[in-house]
C-alpha cells in the first residue's frame, strides 16, 4: 500500500492515497499526480492546490467511492460544480448535471407561507440642537416581523436577491439571515418621524428595501405586494383554501402554493 498523501487545498488539509487521487487518469488530479503535470508544494512540503477547501472533501469522497454524497441542505452546487469542472473529472460532472435535475423536479411544486406580526414601541433619543445642547425627545416606533416559510429553497434564494436590509449605514442581504435552507425570519422597522440616522445604527434598527427598485418597505401592506410580486412571477399562486380571508385582508397569514 502506498504511503499517505497530504493535501493542503485552500489551507485546509486532506489526507488521501495516491490510488484515490489517480482513480480518474483523465483528470486534472489525475495528470498531477501521475507526473504528468507539475505540482507545487507549501512550506510543510505538503502538494498545494490554490482551490476552494470547504468542497474539495465533496470531490475527495467521489474520487474514493465514485458516487456523489451531498447534504440535504447543501447550498453550493454551483461553487462545486465549478470545481469539478475545473478538476475535469468528467463521472462527477455527469452525477452533479444528474442530482441538479433531481432538484429541478424537486422544486417545482411547491409552498409558501408567511406569518406577519407588527407592534408598535417608543424609541427614546437625543436630538442635537446647537452645538453643545440637546434635548431627549421619543416617538412611536412600528416595528414588523415575517416569519417566512418555503419547502422551495430556491425561492427563499430568490427572495433574498430582490429583499436587503439598511442596518449601519450600509445594505446587506437578507440571505444572511436564513434560519435554514427553508426558513427565513425578517425583523426591521419603520421610518421613525424625528430619528436622526446615526440613531438607527446606534440602537441596531434595521430597515427593508426592495431592490433593484431602491423602494423602502414602511408598511405590511407595501411588503406584501412586494411578496406577491416576487411569487407570482416565480409561478406562485394564492391558496385559496387558506387562510381565512379575514386573516388575509389583514395581513396576518399569506399561504401560497405552486404546481408545476
């Protein structure tokens, strides 16, 4: 048996066998290591491959066991396919294009439920009114929450594309705050009348917009057309058996669904 081989991929390491490596000749892994192509090595003597670490053990496992292991909640399809494509090993290419129309069909019927609750609280702030003077004023603050659910995990993606909250001066995605691949929860605020803007960074109050139309969501009623907008065109449609139409008028529950 031929000695371990260590890999340092990206700064993460793997350890592996020579025969692993060259399971696929035809591949890149299979031309460095056959001697074919140069390899460069790391101050450990360690071989060195200036790729993405984190899916490289997705790549490892397939050269191992020429089968394609992936989590149910795995987000970088895309990231690994690029990987593939640039490590050339063509079965691994084949059983991604496979599993990416297994998830198409997966995807394509689908449910969207969204749970809406608003309050309204008092912010306290101080407003400057000459140098050196201030005074301590507050006002009514309406604050909204959506608890967001979607067995279409694609869709939530394509929510979080169009959705960016306005939090320390800056925009960011609301992608970052899925709870899970199928589970997003949206917090953020009004336009306080009054409120200088460092107070909203001081105090950590999100707003919400709207892209690419740069449009602020100040109310249930502007967010839920911007839903519906976003889930009609993605072959949505209302489920008219739920909810209860008062609870719809009252933007309270929103029940979608979509059959393809």
């Amino acid at each position: 048996m031929s000695d371990p081989i260590t890999l340092n991929v990206g700064g993460k390491l793997y350890t592996t066998s020579l025969a692993t490596l060259t399971s696929f000749p035809d591949s890149m892994l299979g031309a460095m290591f056959s001697g074919k192509m140069p390899t460069k090595r790391d101050s450990q003597g360690n071989c060195f491959i200036d790729r993405d670490g984190k899916v490289f053990r997705y790549i490892l496992n397939f050269l191992r066991t020429s089968h394609l292991d992936l989590p149910e909640d795995f987000q970088e399809m895309g990231l690994l396919r690029r990987e593939a494509d640039f490590y050339q090993v063509q079965p691994l290419i084949e059983a991604l294009q496979e599993k990416e129309v297994e998830l198409s069909k997966a995807e394509k019927n689908a449910m969207l439920n969204i749970t809406l609750n608003q309050r309204v609280q008092t912010v306290h702030f101080t407003v400057r009114e000459a140098p050196q003077i201030y005074s301590l004023s507050s006002s009514s603050m309406e604050v909204f929450n959506a608890d967001i659910f979607s067995t279409s995990c694609l869709f939530l993606k394509l929510l979080g594309s169009k959705l960016v909250y306005c939090s320390n001066g800056s925009l960011s995605s609301i992608t970052s705050h899925l709870q899970d691949p199928n589970h997003l929860t949206l917090d953020w605020v009004a336009n306080v009348e009054g409120l200088p803007e460092e107070e909203y960074t001081k105090q950590n109050l999100k707003r919400l917009w709207v892209v690419p139309a740069n449009k602020q969501i100040n109310s249930f009623q502007v967010f839920v057309e911007e839903v519906l907008k976003i889930a009609l065109s993605d072959g949505f449609c209302i489920d008219s058996s739920h909810p209860h139409a008062l609870d719809f008028m009252n933007n309270k529950i929103i029940r979608l669904i979509r059959y393809r």
